[in-house]
C-alpha cells in the first residue's frame, strides 16, 4: 500500500512540475512577494483536492476522468468542462512542448531541436501503455525533487537568506486560489485514468498528504529564492537560470536536464488525459493516439514558452475557480449524503 501509494503521490507531482513550475516562471506569475500565506493555503487545499479526485477516481474504478469529472461539477456542466479539460490539456502540453525547445536553447541549440527532443520519446512512453508513464515518474521525480531541493537550499544558504524572513508579509493571500484552480484540471484528467490500478483506500492518504507536502515545501523554498533576485528575473525566459549564474556551469548543465525532466514529465500527463479520454472512440493504441496528438501540437510551439504561460495560465486559473470550490466542498456534501 505504502510503494502504491508513492507511485501515484510521484505520478502527481510530474502532473504539477512541469516547464512553467520548474523554472520559477509558473510561481512569479503567481506568487513573488507577500505570498507565505498563499503559498500555505495553495499546500492545503492541493492535498484536500487530490484526495478527493482520488477517492473519487477509487470508488468508480474509472479508466478516464470523465466519472470524476461528472461527480464534481455535476452532469450540467460536465459537458463545458470535459471541453474545457480537452483544450487546457491540449494547450498547457504545448507549453510543456515550447519548454523543451527554450532550454535546449538556452545553451545555443535549436529551438526546432528542442521541440523534437521531446516529441520522439513522448510518442514511445505510450507504447507501454500508461504503466510506462508511472515507471518513469516513480523513476525520475525522486531524482528531479532531489536536484530541486539541493540548489535551492545551497541558493538560500550561499546567500545567507533567511528562511522565514518573509512569513509576515501575506497581502497577496488570494493568489493562492487561481494557482490551485490552474493545476486542478490536470489533476482530474490523469487520476481519472488510473482508478482501477488503485488496490487500497490508503494510497490516496498517502499520495494526497505526500504531494501536498512536498510540493509545499518546495514552492516555499523557491518562491523565497527568486524574491532575492527579483530585478535580475525580468533578464531570463527562465527565471531558475538567473539563481543558477551564481555556480559553475555543470550545475546549470544538472539542472537543465532536470528541469527537461520535469517538462517531459508534465507533457506525458497531459498527453495521458488526452488520449485516454479519446481512446474509447477512436480504439487504438495510446501511441498511436499520442503521435496524433502530438502531431497537432507543433505548430502552436512558435509562439514561445513564457508568452503562452503569461497568457494561458491566469486565463485558465480564474475559469477553474469553480472547479477548485466544487472540489473542496465535496467531502462535505458526500459526508451529508452518507447521513
């Protein structure tokens, strides 16, 4: 119970960090100063959040996030919203997919060579079906939190910043509920597919206090870091380069490859609640399904990695409000019911 419930707490936070999450542009967007509070309430209600989709996603056995996605928003809206979910999926995949194309060119490669880079193995994960995502992200996201973890500790200490200097400044408190509406639709759309892998009630606790703890800590870590260098952040497309200049070039080398990690991560979810959602339809393999996908994403990539996270993100934050509230409030009514 305890290695599943790991795997899908992993299988979370390669939903959530993602290209705009791991460079530090997802959270500037969002957070910056004031923030200690938001970023508290963001780490509250994700857990609250993930726990229901799964228990959810657990009790109906589902296969896609369609079931969930009914129990939540009811079956008026599931309609608006399944579109919804299909077009945030579609379009937050082809940041992830602009991503890779801005960090190979941060070291003077192609942006075009970038993009393929990610495609080609993107396309083969699917030919292990969905087991294959969740080898990788139980793989790879140990080694990504840990290289995360380590630069911003050695960023927060090198510069002698304190770790609770900026607790009492928490004007900007609301911000924490666009940032948690944003990643909600990923969440339905990937633990809506897995329901039938999941054996016990336990795996949810485990994977809902897991990735809400961690991923907590960590924006706290790096949102704190990048408030220090806020004049410099304007300077890169990604702002984890701007604490990166500070050490020797093979640490932006690792980090590069983690943060490449973390778009590839974030792309296949994305990917994943797309083509399971189509696969009953159209009935052939996920890769196939997958190139397909894919292959309607290129052309979207030109238009470049932070302007599409400056515009898409608070767009889809602000829609999914309602999503966030129906999720939060959800235990509740089940509870009522139940009496």
């Amino acid at each position: 119970m305890i290695k599943a419930g790991m795997k899908w707490m992993f299988l979370i936070i390669g939903t959530m960090i993602g290209a705009g999450y791991a460079s530090g542009r997802e959270l500037w967007q969002f957070f910056g100063q004031d923030s200690s509070l938001a970023i508290l309430l963001f780490a509250v209600m994700f857990t609250i959040c993930c726990f229901t989709i799964m228990n959810i996603s657990f009790e109906k056995q589902s296969t896609h996030y369609l079931p969930v996605l009914r129990a939540v928003v009811g079956k008026r809206l599931t309609g608006i919203y399944d579109w919804m979910i299909i077009l945030y999926l579609f379009t937050t995949t082809v940041v992830m997919l602009a991503g890779s194309g801005a960090t190979w060119q941060a070291f003077h490669y192609s942006y075009r060579l970038g993009v393929i880079a990610i495609v080609i193995p993107l396309i083969l994960l699917f030919v292990w079906d969905v087991k294959g995502l969740v080898v990788v992200n139980s793989f790879v996201l140990p080694l990504l939190i840990s290289g995360l973890l380590f630069v911003l500790i050695l960023f927060i200490s090198d510069q002698n910043l304190s770790l609770f200097g900026h607790v009492r400044e928490t004007s900007n408190w609301m911000a924490a509920f666009p940032f948690t509406a944003l990643n909600i639709l990923p969440l339905i759309a990937v633990l809506g597919a897995i329901g039938n892998q999941m054996k016990h009630k336990g795996e949810v606790w485990i994977a809902a206090l897991g990735s809400g703890a961690v991923l907590g800590i960590i924006s706290y870590l790096y949102n704190n870091s990048l408030i220090q260098i806020s004049e410099q952040i304007i300077l890169y497309e990604i702002p984890l380069f701007a604490i990166l200049k500070h050490y020797p070039y093979e640490m932006m080398i690792f980090m590069s490859i983690m943060l490449w990690i973390a778009i590839f991560t974030t792309a296949a979810s994305g990917t994943l609640g797309l083509v399971t959602r189509f696969r009953s339809y159209l009935n052939q393999p996920l890769w196939i399904l997958a190139m397909a996908m894919i292959a309607l994403m290129l052309p979207f990539t030109s238009f470049g990695f932070s302007t599409l996270i400056k515009i898409l993100y608070p767009l889809y934050g602000i829609l999914n409000l309602y999503v966030l509230s129906s999720l939060l409030i959800h235990p509740l009514i089940s509870k009522f019911k139940i009496r």
